[in-house]
C-alpha cells in the first residue's frame, strides 16, 4: 500500500508540475505599433523601401497583404482596435477619442490580458493619449512625459510639448519658441537620440526585467515614426538617392468623378512651418517630404531589429508572438493629398505581420482583415476567455493556420460622414448626412483594374447593379453603425 501510495504521490505531484508547467507556457505578446505606416515595405512587395528587420519577421510569420485599419484616423482607430469594436456615427470619431469616455464599459485588450494574469506595459504611444484607461497597464512610460519638469506640466501635457523631438539647434530654439518647426528633419545623431530610439531602450531593459519574471507578458512598442515631422537620423536619409525618388503618378489631379467632400485639406501637415497654409507644397519640398518619410520607415526598421535582437538575447523569442502593425495609412501626395483622414485606401490600407512561434506555418495571405481581428486572435492564441458581445472583429487563427482561406467578404471604414464597405474586388463609399441619414454622393472604385483609384465608377452602367448590391449590404450589415445605435 505504501509503494502505490508512493506511486500515487509522485504522478500527483507529476501531473501538477506539468500542469504549473503549461500554465508558465501561456506565450507572450510583443506589440509593435507603428503610426502612420504604408504598407509599402520590402514584404508588401516595395523593392524601394528599406526595411530588412521587417521582412525578416514577416519571413517568419504571416503576412496579411490586405489588412485595413476601421478609422483613418490615429485616436480613433487605436481606440477601435484595442477594444475590438467598430466605429459608428458617434463613437470613434477623430483624434480626440479618449475610450474611457466614449466606451467606459468596455473591456479592452490590455485590460483582459492585466486581468488573465500577463503583466502589461504600455511604451510610446499605444492609446493616443496618454492618460487614457492608465489602469488598463502595470506600467505606462513614454520618453520625457514622466521627467520632472520646471513648468508644473502634469505628464500627458509635458509630452505634448516635446513630442516633435528636433535635434538640431535652429529647430529646437524655433520648436521651443513657437511649438512648431519644419515638417522634416535629418540631425547626425545616435539611433538612440530621437525619442523612438529611446523608447527602444525602454523596451530592451523590460526585455531583461520581463525575462526574470514568472508572469507572461504583453508589451507594447509604440513608435511615433514615421508620423510627420519626418525626423531620423541622417545616415537613413543617405540610404535613399534623391535622385531616385519620385512622386506618385497621379500626384496631381484628384480622380476622375470624385466627389468634392472626398478630398482632405490635409491641416496636420499644413501646421509644420515650412508647409503653404493654402494649396500644393513644390514639387522639392514634395521630394524632400517623401524622402523623409522612407528615411523614418527604415530608423523605426533597425529599432526594430534591435528589439527583436533582445528578444532572442533574452531567449524569450520561442515563447512571444509578435504582432507589427499600422494604426492606419498615409498618403504622399496621391491625389493631392498628404496625412491621411480619407476614405482612400492610401489612408486605410495597413501592414500587417503576425508571428506565432508555435505555429509551422508561414508565409502571407490576400485575406481581407481589419484591425478588430487583432483582439480576437490575440485572445484565441493565448487562450484568453473573451468578453461577451463585445466583440465585432473575427479571429485571424483559421487563417495563420491556413493561408489559403479567403478571410471575410468585406469589412466597414469610416471617416467622419462617410462609410466604406471595402470587399477584395470593390471599394463603395457613401458620405452620408449624419442628421437625416441621406446618402448625399457615393464613390466606387474598382480594386481589380484601379487598385489606385484613378476613377470614381459609381456611375458606369456596367456597374450600377454592383454599386447597388453594396449598398444594400452596407445599410443592412452595419445599419447600426451607420445610425449610431
């Protein structure tokens, strides 16, 4: 009796180390969020772009190559995303979308993972504002804000004042002496100079610190490259040939039919000084914007790497998944315009990168997928319990598991009063009064001839039915986003 006893014990005592075994195993979340990032990158099929961190990660995971954010917009699309709910006629609208206020019951990403036990860290910007569900995190850092400061500036206000981050004197005596500054800079500094770079800092340490902890962890990277200024070290300038870089083809007309109300004025961009208040920037300056933007892409790629490197160094790399993302598009110069805050799909097509460690599988996949999937699929990988009728996003598993399904026939965009239904074939946009809920002008853009969207179709009788047939679904899919309901 003893021996089976014996027995008994040990297999007890067996089946409970492995089980205190899986419980350790519940695997990590790197969280890399990039703002205002093109899918234009190396694994997206852009040979000009460099960005050789990226694609190696993309070499190892899923690349989802039509991937779009819900809102064209950063405070509302981090705040759709990270709560994994779409936005409607009142929710999600612009910038100054703070989640705890438009959305204060609901559970967001961060929030159930805290509450499953991971410890959460929130670096850079990972909600728009600063002190917006602080609870959400063990811990919320961003380069400078929590510095003691001789102006009695409560951290999210001090942040605001120096997120610009020039380096050169002239800029930085002009940015202190009138909150603003040239739309581009190129300093001889360290990678670790510019507030990414010191963000990435951040990270490494966490790396070391998370390394020796007994809990999972979900920790964020929040870069504010290549958001405009379009400030980077010089030597990732000098990867790029002046001489080589063009404008876009259709830099200079809007397309053909395109209703009025389509067309931002870009004033993000317009509030940089060396920006005209009014009309198109020159053709140099136009040059010198989009080589800033390429120099930014490539310093936020070897931040990057370097945090993949301490993710390896740390050997948490074969327990982490990784996800590297986009809060939304951008444009540089495509019909006229620059920022983004439009229902095109240069404002609202994402990269998207998901590396499981567990998984065999790799490669990319066409699927149509938007941002809300992200909350879903982080939970089902990690085996998190969702929260009930919260949700409108879709778990990407089935797809990260096979790359040959479809994804979804179409997905919802909204910038202010207009609403996008966005299928694999079609984009069908309709701006509509948000006050009587008439439809006041459409647009339809034909993805498998004019994936640049050169000509507004809605009216071509060979597509009336099709336009119609979108309409039908979008009023009756997402009639409670539409009304706001």
């Amino acid at each position: 009796m003893k021996k089976i006893g014996l027995l008994f014990l040990v297999v007890l005592l067996g089946f409970g180390a492995n089980k205190f075994k899986q419980v350790q195993k519940r695997p990590n979340v790197l969280f890399l969020f990039i703002d205002d990032l093109r899918p234009e990158l190396p694994s997206f099929g852009a040979s000009h772009i460099q960005a050789p961190n990226i694609d190696a990660l993309a070499k190892k995971g899923i690349t989802f190559t039509n991937a779009y954010c819900n809102v064209p917009v950063c405070g509302a699309s981090r705040a759709s995303m990270l709560t994994g709910m779409l936005p409607t006629k009142d929710r999600f609208l612009d910038y100054k979308t703070f989640v705890e206020e438009e959305t204060p019951w609901a559970i967001t990403l961060p929030q159930l993972f805290k509450k499953s036990g991971y410890t959460t860290i929130s670096n850079g910007k990972i909600y728009h504002h600063l002190d917006d569900r602080e609870t959400d995190w063990n811990e919320v850092w961003r380069p400078y804000a929590f510095d003691k400061n001789d102006k009695g500036l409560a951290p999210t206000d001090y942040w605001q004042s120096l997120w610009k981050d020039y380096q050169t004197p002239a800029n930085r005596d002009q940015y202190q002496k009138t909150d603003s500054g040239p739309a581009y800079e190129k300093a001889s500094v360290l990678d670790s100079v510019y507030i990414d770079g010191l963000l990435t800092q951040k990270v490494l340490r966490d790396l070391k610190k998370l390394k020796q902890s007994k809990k999972p962890f979900f920790l964020t990277a929040g870069f504010i490259s290549p958001h405009l200024p379009f400030n980077a070290p010089k030597k990732y300038w000098d990867l790029y040939k002046r001489s080589h870089i063009k404008q876009p083809e259709n830099y200079n007309y809007i397309p053909e039919n395109a209703p009025a109300m389509s067309i931002s004025n870009w004033q993000e961009m317009r509030s940089y000084d060396n920006i005209p208040k009014q009309g198109q920037v020159s053709d140099s300056i136009a040059i010198d914007l989009i080589h800033g933007y390429y120099a930014t892409v490539s310093y936020t790629d070897a931040l990057i790497g370097k945090i993949l490197e301490g993710l390896k160094q740390q050997a948490l790399d074969d327990n982490t998944v990784v996800v590297l993302v986009s809060d939304h598009g951008y444009n540089l110069q495509e019909h006229t315009q620059w920022s983004k805050f439009t229902n095109y799909n240069t404002s609202t097509q994402v990269p998207l990168i998901i590396y499981n460690p567990q998984s065999k599988v790799k490669g990319s996949t066409d699927a149509l997928t938007e941002l809300v999937d992200i909350y879903p699929t982080l939970v089902e990988i990690c085996g998190l319990k969702a929260p009930k009728k919260q949700l409108d996003g879709s778990s990407l598993v089935p797809i990260l598991n096979n790359t040959a399904l479809e994804g979804k026939q179409q997905i919802l965009i909204k910038r202010t009063n207009g609403f996008t239904l966005k299928t694999n074939a079609f984009s069908y946009t309709e701006f509509i009064n948000p006050n009587g809920h008439e439809v006041m002008t459409k647009m339809l853009y034909d993805h498998r001839r004019d994936k640049d969207e050169n000509i507004n179709v809605v009216n071509h009788p060979a597509l009336r039915d099709k336009a119609a047939e979108l309409s039908n679904i979008l009023h009756l899919e997402y009639e409670r986003n539409i009304k706001g309901q």
